[in-house]
C-alpha cells in the first residue's frame, strides 16, 4: 500500500461526505481492509475542525482500543456503526488540509517496519487512545498536537513507515505534555480567579 493512496481514498469518499451525513459503520466498510489506518487519518483531520472533533473521538478510541488487543480488522460496536457525522464540514477539512497531507506523503515510504509490526501496532493503539481522551477534553488549542500525532501513525500504519509512526508516537507524548500544561494553566488561572472573586 503506497502512500498515495490516503490521498486517493478520501477523495473516493468525497462524493459520500458531501451529503449531509454519513454514518460511521458506512465509512468502515467503504475503506475495507485498510480502515483502522484510514480512520485515524479521518479521526485526525476530524480533530482540526471545530464541532466534529468531539464526534469522532470516541470512534478513535475504539480504533485504538482494538490496534491495543490485536485485532486486524476495525471495530465498532453496533450503536458507533450508526453514528452518523456531519460530512460537509469534514469534506472542507479534507479539502483545506490536502496540502499538508500531501507534503507529508511525499516524505512517506517503506522503512523500519519493525515499527508497524504486532508490538508497534499496540504502541500505535496506547498513544492514539490517549490523544483521543486529549482530543474529547475541552482543552482551548489543546487538539492540534494529538491530530498531528494521529494522522503521522495513520498514514505510517497505511505505508509501512515506520518512521512515521515514530515521529506520530513522539508527537503523542509532546501532545500529552502540552495540554497537561495548558489544563494546568487554566486550573491555576481559575483558583486565581475565585480568589480574587472571594
């Protein structure tokens, strides 16, 4: 599976997108044997837009969960399956966000596959859980770090990068760290605030 071929599969799903929802389960099945990787990119790029990050968070949980126990093959419970998602705003973000993905691609190959193999795969699976819960935390600014991290795993997982699937799991950690900053920083912020108040 080459690189490109994140690209080529969210354009395929353009046409589905642009209606006014899909559900989760339909997504699933379109993207086939190669869902769980293609899910975290979508679960991803989801993240940069605001109102649908939350929706999808839960989905990249279950993803991560299942890459945690092993399995090959995406799932997702029957109620998740029928979730249904606005698909206008995810298409735009596809659209906006292609030139990035793109520019990642490029420098995506097949290289240190020990990394995408059973035990990297759980790697994959602990840190895309915990930019999942990051991603549900209203946490201002604080969805970025994780969204990068999971679409850097995604498309490595896809590829057979491992590289990728490094720099994703290093920018998990630094997501992790950054927003346990920030919700430090609003927490102190708020004990401030109440003092003042009292």
């Amino acid at each position: 599976m080459t690189p490109q071929a994140a690209s080529a599969r969210l354009l395929a799903l353009r046409s589905e997108l642009l209606a006014s929802s899909v559900t989760l389960g339909r997504l699933a099945d379109r993207l086939g044997h190669v869902a769980t990787a293609m899910l975290l990119v979508i679960c991803g790029l989801a993240a940069f837009v605001p109102g649908i990050a939350v929706l999808l968070s839960l989905p990249l949980c279950l993803v991560a969960i299942g890459l945690l126990l092993g399995r090959e093959h995406v799932w997702l419970p029957g109620g998740v399956r029928r979730r249904c998602i606005p698909g206008q705003p995810l298409s735009a973000a596809i659209e906006r966000l292609a030139p990035r993905l793109h520019w990642i691609e490029r420098r995506i190959r097949r290289r240190a596959t020990w990394a995408t193999g059973p035990a990297g795969r759980r790697a994959i699976g602990l840190a895309a859980l915990v930019c999942g819960v990051l991603i549900a935390l209203p946490v201002p600014f604080g969805n970025t770090a994780p969204a990068i991290a999971v679409v850097l795993m995604g498309l490595g997982l896809l590829a057979g990068d491992g590289l990728a699937v490094l720099a994703g799991l290093l920018a998990a950690m630094v997501a992790l760290v950054l927003d346990l900053v920030l919700l430090a920083a609003g927490w102190a912020a708020l004990v401030h605030l109440s003092t003042w108040i009292a």
